[in-house]
C-alpha cells in the first residue's frame, strides 16, 4: 500500500495557514465543522465558472468571515453586487442565521496556482481534449510565468482505454521534502464518459527571501527582549 502525506498538511505551521480559523468547545465543534463543509460545497458549486482557488472561513461571537480567492472577482460579485448579496443570504441561511461578510481577493497569477491549474485541466478533459495536450500546455504555461517547477499527474481511464493508469509529466525542480520551499499544491476531478480522472498539480513557487534590513531589525528585537527577559527580577519563590 502507498502511504502518502497530503501536502497542505505536511506544511500546515511552517508555509501554509488553515483554511478554518476558529476555536471552538467541544459542543460546538461538529456544527462548525459541517457548516464550514456546507458553505465550501455551496460556493464551489455555485462558482464553478469564477476560478475559485481557496475558500477561507473565520469565525468570531456571532458572526462569519468568508474570504473568497478567485482570479474572475467579476464574476462573484455581480451585476452591482447582486450575486454576492444573494451568497451572503445564502451563507448566513446555512451558518444559522449568523452575521456573514464576504471578502474577495482576486490572484493575479492563476498560472501559478496549482488548484486552478489542475481545475483547467479538469475542464479540458471533460470537453474531451487529449490529456497529454492539456498536460504539455499546463506544464509550458506554469514555467512561462515564472514557476521554478511543475509536476502534473492525472489518473483514471484516460482518452477512455479499458484499463485506468497513471500519466504525469514535470519540469523544473519540485522538492517536496524540503519545507521552507512554497509548494502549492491542488487536486481536482474530472466527470468524463469513461469515469472520473483525478488530476494533480504541485508547482514549486519562487523562494521569497527576507530583506536583510529586515532580518537585522528583526534579530535586534530579539536580542533586546531576550536582554530585557535576562535583567528582569527572579520571582519570590525562585529568590526563597
């Protein structure tokens, strides 16, 4: 059996942040939980044409903050705001009748995010465009705008053979062990004639390098509180 880590995961406290930003008891917990399910599935379903790359929920008191990533913002907001009026009704209908706002924050790379690349593909293949051709195109497009690496893998019974296999091409460097590198990663499903394929993406992003301006005042700081934590008395029971 192959034992994979999912890759989102795998970086959860060093390069990526939860996709859920809450605290709740643990009463509260599984209606959270289902309702964050509903409100993803809603969106997605609903926006399936706006390019809609990652949903994020936060949660305080009595109210929900969704915020949107999409590369076609248009699309999500309507015709002066109607369609984004009728998802904050919507969303507050299946979070029960809470306070919701919506933020949409537009990627202006969609080459570069995995999980559009991998829905595009998704497209092709269900219009029936030969996998390899829509992999190649995939693979040229991420390395033309500045990917340091792709890796594209799409499974199932592709161009409809008998027998499902595994087809994938890469190029660039994709180090997926190496946790301070920013790999994305994406994964979507394809509802063809022959069944569902299942496509993969991991693209290897530019390495972004901290300013040594930065990284002195920063060091700096660090050094004064420790300084600061090193002079400071000794408690009373410590001094007894």
């Amino acid at each position: 059996m192959g034992q994979k880590v999912n890759p989102i995961g795998f970086r959860l406290p060093i390069s990526r942040d939860w996709s859920s930003r809450w605290y709740a008891s643990r009463q509260e917990f599984p209606g959270y939980l289902r309702a964050d399910s509903e409100i993803r599935g809603y969106l997605k379903s609903k926006l399936r044409t706006a390019a809609v790359s990652k949903i994020v929920i936060e949660r305080a008191w009595n109210s929900v903050r969704v915020t949107i990533h999409t590369a076609r913002p248009g699309m999500v907001i309507g015709r002066k705001g109607t369609e984004i009026e009728n998802l904050t009704k919507d969303i507050s209908r299946i979070a029960s009748g809470k306070q919701v706002k919506i933020d949409i924050f537009e990627i202006k790379s969609p080459d570069l995010d995995a999980q559009l690349v991998a829905e595009n593909v998704g497209m092709q293949l269900e219009r029936r465009i030969s996998f390899r051709r829509a992999m190649k195109k995939a693979v040229q497009t991420a390395m033309d705008g500045g990917a340091l690496g792709i890796k594209i893998r799409c499974s199932g019974r592709l161009g409809g053979s008998e027998i499902a296999r595994t087809e994938w091409y890469r190029e660039g460097m994709v180090p997926l062990h190496t946790l301070r590198v920013p790999i994305d990663y994406g994964f979507a499903e394809a509802m063809t004639m022959a069944g569902k394929i299942g496509i993969k993406c991991w693209i290897c992003k530019k390495e972004v390098v901290e300013a040594p301006a930065a990284r002195s005042r920063r060091g700096s700081n660090e050094s004064e509180r420790d300084e600061k934590g090193s002079n400071a008395p000794a408690p009373a029971a410590a001094a007894a």
